[in-house]
C-alpha cells in the first residue's frame, strides 16, 4: 500500500512537472544557457507597454518579427556577458549608476521615475540590472571588435558636417484661425458663410491693431482647438514648415506685429509674430559625445555581424521554436539601451 501510495505521488509530480514545462517550454538555447518561453514574453510584454504609454499599437503581424529581434538581442547579450571581464562589469555598473541618477533628475520625484517605469514593467533595481547588463554587453563587443573612435576622427567629422550642427531661423507666433472648411469632414462651407467668417476675421483683426489683447481674442475666437486656450500661441517652426502664406507673413512681419487677414486651404488665419529665434550653430565641444557615440556605432554595425555569428556556431545555438527561426545575429548586431 505505502509503495502505490509513493508510486501515485511520484507520477502527480513528473505530471506537474511535464505540465510547467510545456507551458514554459524552451525556445532556445547554446552551451551554457537556455532561453525559457517567459523570459521572451516578459520582454514582449514590456515592449507592447511601451508602446501602449504613447497610444501605439504593434500589430500583429509585426509581433512575430518584434519577438524575432528581442529573441536575437537576448542570444547575444548572453554570448557577450559570458565573455565580460571584470573591467567591462565594472563599466555596466558604472554607466547603471549614471543613468538610474539621470532618470530621476529627468522624471523629478522617484514616485514619478517608479511610476514611470512601471508602465514599462520594472522596478528600478530591475532597470538597473538591465541596463548594467547591456551596457557590459556593448564594452565587450567594442573591446572584442578592437573598436574605437579618436578625437582627431570626430573633430573629423564635425568639421565635414557644419550644416547639420546649425539650427535654422525659427519664428513663433500666435495666431487666430476662423474656418472655411468644416474641421470634420473637410468640407468647404458655402460661399455667403465663408463671407461671414470674412468679416468677423476683419472685425478681429481691427479690434487686435486698436489695441486689443491678441491673447484674449485668440482665447475667445480662434478655432484651433488645439492653441487657442494658450492664446494662439505655436511652437517655433523654420521656414518651411508651415503653409506658404504662414511662411511668408511670420518671417516678413517684426517682433509684435500683427499680419493683414491670411486666407488659406482651411480657413482666414491673423499672426502676431511674437519673436524671431536667430540661427545657430551648435559647438563642437557639445556635440563631440554625440559623434563618437555615432561613430562608434556605425564601426559595429559593419564589424559586428560576422562576429556575432562565429560566438553563435562556437556556442551551438539553437532556436528551438519554429516560429522563431528567422534569427540572424545582423537582426541585432549592436546590443541596444532604450
């Protein structure tokens, strides 16, 4: 009887043991390391919430390829942790430290920063460890591929790229919008409405050049609902940016200056140019870590394939989940830090 009754709880064991498994099965796997189902829907998961936080939506079509690319950074950074000297760990945590203090400097309150990264799924030790972990993994594949980036290379390029440091003119204003289409469907109002609206814009444009406040009158009339109740107020654009007949009338008025009536494809549009932001150009000295950083990157994306792939064949890996298959280590060549 004592030997069925052992007999009875051993098989209940290997069942729930055989169950746990096929719900967590392995999806792949090389020497010294195995990557469990979980492991890749908890980063899935974080990923989709992310996304989620900024109303996106990864559809699902593109959730096989998403968890083909997270499977394919999870198999390198594994490869690269194992070969992490004590130098290269000690980097990861340093870079960790630096970045969990930006964070709350950036977030402001650590309830915020918790809140925050809760919308990501993680605590901040776990953000930590992550964080550590990629950033160990991206010392050891610059130090593998004997990559590195002198000041002569980015002062190099800094001075071969002088445009791209300049911030162009900018004009801000504040406008006032009465349609001539409906906001909805895009219609054109007829023609006796579109009149009226004519006038009433001519009435607000006398009204602002006798001395009223542009602020109120945007506040009260305009019909952007999306800067009327900051009186008008856009952000700066370059030129360019807005409409043609916008353009032209922000960067022809002075500071203070309220624009005749603007008729444009929406509507009848007055400006008041609130200010002119003058072009610059910014230094070399804060842009340099910027440029290494990009440099340094682009010597991995071309070195790095070929060497991740020779750490997969010596490590046997494996994908063991058909669906997954698709994996080369290019698809994730630099290991990233969001």
């Amino acid at each position: 009887m004592f030997a069925a009754v052992l007999c009875a709880f051993a098989t209940a064991q290997a069942a729930d043991t055989n169950a746990a498994a096929s719900s967590n099965p392995i999806v792949a796997r090389g020497n010294g390391f195995e990557i469990k189902r979980g492991e890749l829907d908890e980063a899935m998961a974080g990923v989709n919430r992310v996304a989620a936080s900024k109303n996106q939506v990864i559809s699902p079509e593109n959730q096989i390829i998403v968890e083909r690319q997270i499977l394919s950074q999870i198999i390198n950074n594994k490869l690269l942790l194992a070969k992490a000297t004590d130098a290269d760990r000690a980097a990861g945590t340093n870079a960790a430290k630096l970045h969990m203090t930006a964070l709350q400097e950036s977030f402001g309150t650590t309830d915020e920063l918790n809140k925050q990264l809760l919308i990501a799924g993680e605590t901040q030790e776990e953000e930590r460890s992550r964080y550590a972990d990629q950033i160990t993994a991206q010392t050891v594949l610059l130090r593998e591929l004997k990559i590195s980036v002198s000041d002569d290379d980015v002062k190099k390029f800094y001075d071969g790229h002088l445009s791209g440091f300049e911030t162009p003119e900018m004009a801000r204003i504040s406008h006032i919008l009465i349609f001539t289409v409906d906001p909805v469907t895009g219609a054109t109002l007829p023609s006796d409405e579109q009149q009226v609206r004519r006038n009433r814009a001519e009435g607000l444009l006398k009204a602002a050049r006798s001395g009223a406040d542009f602020s109120a009158l945007a506040k009260q009339y305009s019909e952007d609902a999306g800067s009327k109740d900051n009186g008008g107020i856009l952000l700066p654009f370059p030129r360019g940016q807005m409409t043609p007949e916008i353009d032209a009338a922000a960067f022809s008025l002075t500071n203070n200056q309220v624009s005749e009536v603007i008729s444009t494809a929406i509507g009848y549009q007055i400006i008041k140019l609130l200010e002119k932001i003058p072009s610059k150009k910014t230094g070399y000295l804060a842009e340099a870590p910027k440029i290494k950083d990009f440099l340094l990157q682009q010597q991995t994306l071309k070195l790095s394939p070929s060497y991740l792939e020779g750490l997969r064949a010596t490590a046997g890996v494996e994908i063991l989940d058909p669906n997954l298959k698709i994996i080369p280590a290019a698809a994730s060549a630099t290991p990233s830090v969001p």
